[in-house]
C-alpha cells in the first residue's frame, strides 16, 4: 500500500501540541487568513520526486506563514524544523534530507 507522503508529513506536524496549536499544517491556506490578518499556518505540499519499485522519494515543499517573516522564520527554526529531523520514529520513514 502507497503512502500519501503529504498527509504522513502534515499529520507528523499537527501531531506535536505546540505546533498545532500555533502553526497548524494543512495542504492549502485556510479560509480566513489574508495579507492585512494572517494566521499563522503550515502549508505542506509535495512538489516532485520520484517512485521506484520498493521506495518512494517524495519531493516536499513545507512553508511557514504568519504575521511577519521574522516569526515565520523563527517558527520554522526553532519549531516545525527539529519536529521534521524527528519524522524517521515513523515506520514508513526510512531517511529524509532537509
């Protein structure tokens, strides 16, 4: 059985408290957030890659967005990054290159 790469890694993010309480991940930019009132969120989408016949090497994209790009930028160091390096607990995850 395949695995949706997307939604493994978006369930990965929204799975710690913290980061889906202040930056929850989704696949598209959630309704209510414009330019003049952000929210702050996580997109995650898979933008390549490649299928072989026993592995799968996703290509994704996961951006920070909010209020400024100072948040946003230390939200994604210090917050959405460690929790990504942590994605090989998983057992459909066997390396990642960030």
């Amino acid at each position: 059985m395949a695995v949706n790469a997307e939604k493994l890694v978006m369930d990965w993010l929204n799975a710690d408290p913290t980061i889906k309480a202040e930056y929850p991940a989704s696949f598209d930019v959630p309704a209510g957030s414009s330019a003049t009132h952000p929210l702050p969120f996580v997109t995650v989408e898979q933008v390549g890659g490649s299928d072989e016949r026993f592995r799968s090497l996703p290509l994704i994209a996961v951006q920070v967005w909010g209020e400024s790009r100072w948040l946003v930028s230390e939200a994604a160091a210090k917050l959405i990054l460690p929790r990504l390096k942590r994605i090989t607990e998983l057992p459909e995850v066997a390396d990642i290159d960030i």
